[in-house]
C-alpha cells in the first residue's frame, strides 16, 4: 500500500493515462460493470481536473498513509480509556480525541501536499498539456508552456514570481492561521 | 495493517471486520493500476484491442520487453538516472551534513540570521526557478550534462534541517568532553555525529536518491541527447514514439519502476522512520 | 531579461544578413545562392546528426533509409536522434541553438518555415542546388512551392502528406451506403454520420460516425479547401504577416458544422488526442475520421475491417479556388554546424531524393514521393496496385489549385497560433463560446502575439 511512494509521478501518470483511454481504458469499462456511465476523463474540462486530481492523489497516497498511520499509532491507549470512562463514543470519541491527537500529522500533510499539488507538473504534462481550453493550466504549467513553447522568457518570469508569492502567502496562512488549531503534546 | 483496532482492549469483531474489508478495498484501490500495468506489459497489441477490455493477457509473453530494450536505449537511461541520483546524494549528505553541524555545534556571528536564509529557501517553489536556474545551465554550457542535471540539486536546505534535527539530539557533554580532550571540529564529526546520525543520514540519502530519480521536469528541459536521457523523460518518449503500442510502453514503465520499489523495499523501515519524525511530534 | 533582448537583437540582425542580399547576388529573386553553400571540394565530415520527429513505423522507414545510406557508402554516417512531436522538436531547437548544440540536419515541421528563416541559423537548400546545379524539375510543384521563400528553396521537403479522409468501408456496406463514394462536403459527411452512428439497447452510443481530432492542422486545412487565407499579406508569403484573418465566414461555417455533429451526437470529439483518434477509427469506435496521409500504412496494417481513403471534407459549395495545403515537414542543414558537416548532410539529402529511396519510403509509410519519377519505380507500382487508398492523397494535391491559400500560411509563431486554435474549437465544441466569439478572440489574441513577434525580428 505505501508502494505509491516509489512510484514516480511520470511512471504513475502514464498507467493512469490508460486508465482513462476513451477507447481502451478499463476505467470506464469497469464503471459500466456497475451500470454507470464513464464521462470523457480528458476531453471534458471538469472532467479533465478530477482526472488530474485523481491521479495526482494516489500518487501522493502512499505518502500521506505513512504519515497518518504513524501518527494515529502514537496516540496512547490511556487516553482513550480516560474518555471512554467519560461516555465517549463512537463519532465524539473520533472528534474529540482522534483527531486533536493526530492534528500534527494532518498540518504536516496539509503543508506538504499543498506544495506537491503546486508543483504538479508531470501529470498535466502527460496527461492534459494544460487543456482542455486551459482547464488543467496551472500556474506551473503555464510558466513552461509560456517559456517553452511561446518563448516569452519574461512572461514566463513574472509568472514565476506570482508563483513564489503565492506560495509565500500560503505558508504564512497555514503557518500562522491553521496551526495555532493543531494541538502539540 | 490493523495496527488501530489492535489497541483497544476489547474490540467488538464487527469493527475489526468492518476496518479490514475497508483496508483491504483501499490496497486494492492503491495496488491496482500498478498491477495492470505489469498485466499490460505481457499482452501485444492485439490482445490489448479486444473488447471488453482484457485484465489478464490471453497469450502472456515476453515479447514487450524485447521490443522496449530495441526501441529506446533503456539500459543507458537507467545508468544515467543511477549516476545523477547518487551523485545528488553525495553532494546533499556533504552539504547537508556539514551545514547541519555548523549549526548545531558551532558558534559564529550571523548564524541565526543564516539558519533562516536556509530555511525561507524551504518556501521557494522549486517551479519558480526553472527559467533562471535553465539560463544558468545554458550559460555554463551544461545542457545535456550530468553535472546539468546533478548540480542544482547538490545543496537541500530540507536535508540540512533534517540533520540539524538530528544532530542536536547529539548530548552536549559529549561536544564539551571531545574539546576538552583538544579534538579538532571535523574528528568531532568525523568519529561521533555521524556514526550516531546513522538514521538521519539514511534518510536524507534515501529521500535524495528517490526525488532524483523520479525527477521529470528538470531532465525534460536539459537533455536533449538521447543518450542522455534519465528514466523518466526516456518512457514518456517511448509514450510518444509508440502511442499505440500501450504494451511496449507498459513494458517500459514497469522496467523503471522496478529499482525505486526495489528501494522502497529495502529502505521502507528508513523512510518512514525519517518521515514521520517531523510529523509526529510537530 | 537583457538577455533575451540580446538574442533578439541578434537574431534580426543575422536574420537582416540573410534576408538581405546573398554575397554576388545581383537582385532579390534571382540571385544564386551558391555562396552561402560550402566550396565543393570540401570533404563531408564522417559523422553527422539528424534530429527527426517520426515515430512508430514511420520512425522505422526513416531507420531504414539511414541504415541503407550508411551501409551504401563508407564516407559519412548518419545518426538519427527521435525528438519526440514536431513541437517538441522544434522546442529543443530552439534552445539548442542558443546554446551551440544544433545538430547538421533537423526535420522541422511544415508551419515551421517561418520561425527557421528568421532564425538566420540556416543554410538554404537553394545554397547547394545553385553550387552542384541540381535540378528540381522532377518535384512536385505543390511541394516546391510551400518551401520556397521568395523563389528560393529554403528547405528540402523530405515528408510530404496530405490530410485526407478515412473511413470504414465495411460500416458503409452495413449502413446501405456506398464504399466507393466516400462523403466530400460537409453535409455529406453530416448526412453519412448520421446513419453510420449506432446505438445499443440502453441508448448509449457504440459507434459514432465521424471523428475527428481537434488538431490545429485540420482547421487550417478546412480554411484551405474552403478558399480561405489563414493570414494576411498572402498568407504572409508576399510580405510579413501582421494579422491572421480566419474568423470571417469561412471559420465561421467550419466550426458551426462541427459543433453541431457534435451536439447531433454523432460525431465523436476526441480531444486533442490525435492517437486516440486513430485508436477510436481501428477500434470500430467511429467510422469517419480526418488524419494525415502519414498514417494509412498503419490504419491498413491494424484496422480489422477495409480502409477507405477519400477527398478531405469541403463545404458544400467547393469552392474552386479551394483545395489543401500540403503537410508534412522538410529537412533543413544548420548554419551553425562546421562546413565539412553541411556538405555531409547535403549527401544525405541528395540520397533521401533518389526516385528509389522516395518510392520505398512512400510505401513504407503513407508520405507521398516528392520525385515525380519514384513512381516508376518498382515498390511505388506495387503500392499502387495493392493498395489503391494510397493514390488519393497524391490526387489531391496534384489536383488542387496553387495559389496563396492552398500554399498554407507562413506565420513566426506558428506553433503558438496552432495551439491556440486548437484551443478556440475546444472552447466551441465544449459549448463554452459561439462560434464567431471563440474565433473573434483567438484572432485577438494571436494578432497580439504576431505583433509583438515581428517587433522584436524586425
């Protein structure tokens, strides 16, 4: 299950490239199995960005289980014997105790994907080219194609600030707004 | 795997039941694509053509890997990728290391202020740099180059806070009694630091080698030699080169995953130990 | 920054030097170019690169021809380096020319000419046919022509296709239509999609009939048999272009005849995947689809039912001056490569146009001979008899008109404009815009860039 860690984004972007194949892609075939209808992944513009998301989620799958598991395995027993003496259950057992516990892994998580979904670059690459109709044009994607294959290096630069800018911002919320929710033994 | 349920006491069967059927979905939703692409890499094209799509190849056969190995220049892709990927490594476990030790151990005018260059860095999207670093390249005249594709990644200021980490587990008597015994600052790393951060080090290593060698993006803008080539960028072409031929170019997928789930395999314990140190505790 | 206005600089001044008057020359179109070509005792190097971007089995002919010229002489090898697209490749040119790492021959895509010429980074073929007095009357005109810049051969056009029309002889017969009178206009094609398109029990769709890719080349090959100029300025072949011209009535009625096969549910989009398309054509998935002449060997080879080729589609009212462009790519021999290198890549060059190796390459692929007398030769007879669908591409264009809209558009930034009408009929197939506001504001926005592109190579 943790095998997505070694799986490269280009490698994992590829089988999913076949997966989605309006042709002879088993992702549809399968859903047809149980009577529903696969949309066109890479031709319909929403369509296309949850197909990217797809893939961009397993691929960081492997990644984010570790880290949960880990961290759901360091919450010790006492604790929930403690609330269980208090009539927790179920779901207020999960709010209330599971999640605060494990609320340093989540930051963690929310930190470091964020980062990887901003830099998703193969899998638009391999899978959309930024389409359909710019729909899976992402920041990162459109400094390449600006530099790359428009040859507008100064576009393509200023681009590149917005994006460093962005991720600056970002850090500062999480950093300053979410984590002051993440409660640290 | 059911790490969770095991630590209640007295957990009720429908429970454990109900998160092992839920685990076992979820291996099989991770484990899936990856399977078929393995079952994929046996069939030719006519099997693939069939409808309803196959999951089992009819007429399993070697023959896909043949043609991968005569179409693209695999073996040297991967020789490339392994030579960039380890240089990586020993440049980041030098820098790295030697950077954390300066700023665990030693006192210098400016260190603070230093150690915060060194991790606003951690905030600059790698992406952002692209078209600098890739003029600098090309200026240097290091396109299509191993050091093109290994030198900008040398220095990691994650790897550097990683060890710091690491290295300030190190007790201080230790530090104090090795100076009063007149040891020079590298004997000090040298003799203790690093044989105690043995961990720390894996994992910095093992991170490093497995972020290069997945590396896309950099390698599609610097090589254009096919000889060059790393892994990554050498099976996308072969996407294109064959993009009918899903077969081959499943063949050639699974020939390049293969040494990072080796690695994986090896190194699993390693890996995760190094993650979830900064997770778990914060 | 200042870089980049460095290179700009130096690209228009060599391009002004190259452009301008050739050394000895005494007019602009008349003058020979056989100073620009290395003396003719200079001895070929004895290795020599050629960035192509063939793949699959086309990439296969081409290792052919290479192997045959390698084992044919002892004097100079070639090396073939696959670059992956046309794009892709024209993209890894670029920077490699600015970092001195061109190779002696590039295989630069058609709409690509432009971009090559103000490059200033090229030795005209014009060059060497001035020096060795080699003789073109054999080529055929509508390629000659689309390679020539001001009465000078800028290139040597090595693949030459056609975008034509396939179909599904088989899904004709069962449907009642005719498989040897394939649809030409568009409302032929509409009519015949309607009663090729197959639905099963629950309604869903099993096989469409027409489908196309969206590939900016069809765009500009439907602008062309429509009798439509792409750009100004004659196609800017008279002079520069300064604006494109396509969202008049002729985009207009090519878009809404597209969109609405796709709302009638009978044609099928998709996307940008032009494999995909191909794939859907062999699968029995849609039985109609546009794609280059390029790809009839394989559709042949791989397609389990009969292969028909036929005109490419046409409005209704087939204008005379209409007909298509021709497509492909063409060799061009790097200036920036020592002279022993060019004079080894004209060798090749000179032995890729032998009538033999343009008859086996035209059978191996799909590409049409460029030497009109490769088809006496022993390999394109064969061709002709076992596979008649082969003939259709070489007829239309001997049979279309030669004037500035059929010899395709000359843009800088073509690469740019193809993508971005590509985008234009995403946008209108998706149901995102009208037809006139999506060509309207691709127009807008591809002028912009043309202008900022002429500026900086003035």
């Amino acid at each position: 299950m943790t095998s997505t860690i070694a799986i490269s984004a280009a490698v994992g972007s590829l089988i999913w490239l076949l997966l989605f194949n309006p042709s002879l892609g088993l992702l549809n075939y399968v859903l047809s199995l149980v009577g529903v209808r696969g949309p066109d992944w890479l031709i319909q513009p929403t369509i296309a960005i949850i197909a990217v998301s797809i893939t961009t989620i397993w691929l960081t799958l492997g990644t984010n289980i570790i880290v949960l598991l880990a961290g759901l395995q360091g919450i010790p027993e006492e604790i929930y014997e403690a609330a269980r003496l208090d009539g927790a259950r179920g779901a207020r057992m999960f709010t209330r105790i599971t999640v605060p516990m494990v609320s340093p892994s989540l930051f963690f998580l929310l930190v470091v994907d964020t980062v990887a979904v901003l830099q998703a670059f193969t899998q638009i690459h391999l899978l959309t080219r930024g389409g359909p109709v710019d729909a899976t044009r992402t920041l990162v994607y459109s400094i390449y194609l600006d530099a790359f294959q428009n040859f507008q290096f100064g576009f393509a630069s200023a681009e590149s600030v917005v994006l460093f800018v962005l991720v600056l911002v970002l850090t500062i919320i999480q950093f300053r707004v979410i984590e002051r929710r993440v409660f640290y033994q | 795997m059911g790490a969770v349920a095991l630590q209640r006491r007295r957990p009720l069967p429908i429970r454990t039941l109900g998160s092992y059927v839920l685990l076992a979905v979820v291996a099989v939703l991770v484990a899936f694509p990856l399977l078929l692409a393995l079952s994929y890499s046996f069939m030719s094209e006519f099997d693939i053509a069939t409808f309803p799509p196959p999951v089992l190849p009819a007429h399993p056969s070697l023959d896909n890997y043949g043609k991968v190995l005569a179409t693209i220049p695999i073996g040297r892709y991967l020789l490339n990728s392994f030579i960039v990927s380890t240089a990586v490594v020993i440049g980041q476990l030098l820098t790295a290391s030697l950077a954390a030790y300066a700023f665990s151990f030693l006192v210098f005018r400016g260190r603070q202020v230093l150690f915060f260059l060194f991790l606003s860095t951690l905030m600059i999207p790698w992406e952002a740099t692209i078209i600098p670093n890739y003029m600098t390249i090309r200026s240097l005249g290091w396109l299509d180059t191993y050091q093109g594709l290994a030198v900008p990644f040398m220095a990691t200021a994650f790897g550097t806070f990683l060890l710091r980490q690491a290295f300030m587990q190190i007790p201080r008597e230790l530090w104090d009694a090795a100076r009063i015994d007149g040891s020079t600052t590298f004997r000090f790393l040298r003799e203790v630091v690093i044989p105690l951060s043995r961990p720390a080090l894996g994992t910095v290593a093992i991170y490093g080698f497995l972020s290069t060698y997945n590396q896309y993006f950099w390698p599609l803008l610097i090589t254009n030699e096919t000889l060059m080539r790393t892994t990554q960028v050498g099976i996308a072409q072969l996407r294109f080169e064959e993009s009918l031929r899903w077969g081959l170019v499943m063949a050639g997928v699974i020939m390049v995953a293969v040494p990072t789930l080796a690695l994986l395999v090896l190194g699993q314990r390693q890996l995760i130990r190094g993650l979830t140190a900064g997770a778990v505790k914060g | 920054m200042r870089k980049l206005a460095a290179f700009a600089i130096a690209f228009s001044l060599v391009a002004a030097a190259c452009g301008g008057s050739a050394p000895g020359a005494t007019g602009t179109g008349t003058g020979d170019q056989s100073a620009l070509a290395p003396g003719k005792d200079v001895k070929p190097a004895a290795n020599i690169t050629w960035w192509h971007a063939m793949s699959g089995i086309n990439g296969e002919a081409l290792n052919k021809i290479v192997t045959n010229f390698n084992a044919s002489q002892s004097a100079i090898k070639v090396t073939t380096v696959f670059q992956g697209s046309y794009d892709d490749l024209l993209s890894k040119l670029n920077t490699a020319l600015a970092s001195n790492a061109a190779p002696a021959l590039v295989q630069v895509y058609d709409i690509g000419q432009r971009y090559m010429y103000d490059s200033g980074q090229v030795v005209p073929m014009q060059a060497f046919i001035d020096r060795d007095k080699f003789s073109t009357a054999d080529f055929e005109p509508a390629v000659i022509n689309y390679y020539k810049y001001q009465d000078k051969l800028q290139s040597m056009p090595f693949n030459a296709s056609s975008s034509i029309f396939y179909y599904n002889k088989d899904a004709f017969t069962e449907v009642g239509l005719d498989p040897a009178k394939p649809p030409v206009t568009f409302t032929e094609i509409t009519e015949a999609a309607k009663k090729l398109t197959k639905k099963d029990a629950s309604g869903q769709t099993v096989r469409y009939g027409f489908g196309p890719s969206i590939y900016g080349w069809f765009f500009e090959q439907l602008l062309a048999t429509s009798g439509s100029l792409y750009a100004d300025n004659g196609n800017g072949r008279d002079d520069r272009a300064t604006k494109v011209v396509y969202n008049n009535a002729a985009g207009k009625a090519i878009l809404d005849w597209w969109k609405a096969g796709i709302d009638g549910g009978y044609f099928y989009n998709p996307g940008i995947d032009n494999a995909g398309a191909t794939t859907a054509f062999q699968s029995g998935k849609t039985a109609m689809y546009l794609e280059s002449s390029a790809a009839l060997r394989g559709n042949i080879n791989t397609a389990k039912f009969q292969v028909g080729t036929g005109l490419f589609a046409r409005p209704d009212n087939k204008p005379a001056n209409g007909g298509n462009i021709i497509g492909g790519a063409s060799l061009y021999i790097m200036k920036s490569r020592p002279a022993e290198e060019q004079q080894a890549a004209w060798e090749f060059v000179k032995y890729a146009m032998t009538p033999a190796v343009q008859a086996q390459w035209q059978s191996d692929t799909g590409y049409y001979a460029i030497v009109k007398s490769a088809y006496n030769e022993a390999p394109a007879k064969e061709w002709a008899t076992k596979y008649p669908q082969f003939q259709t591409p070489v007829d239309q264009i001997r049979n279309s008109p030669q004037n500035r809209m059929t010899n395709g558009a000359v843009l800088g930034i073509f690469a740019q404009a193809r993508a971005r009408t590509q985008k234009m009929i995403e946008s209108v197939l998706l149901g995102q815009a009208t037809s006139q506001a999506a060509l309207d504001a691709a127009v807008a926005e591809m002028n912009d860039a043309i202008d900022k592109y002429n500026k900086a190579n003035k």
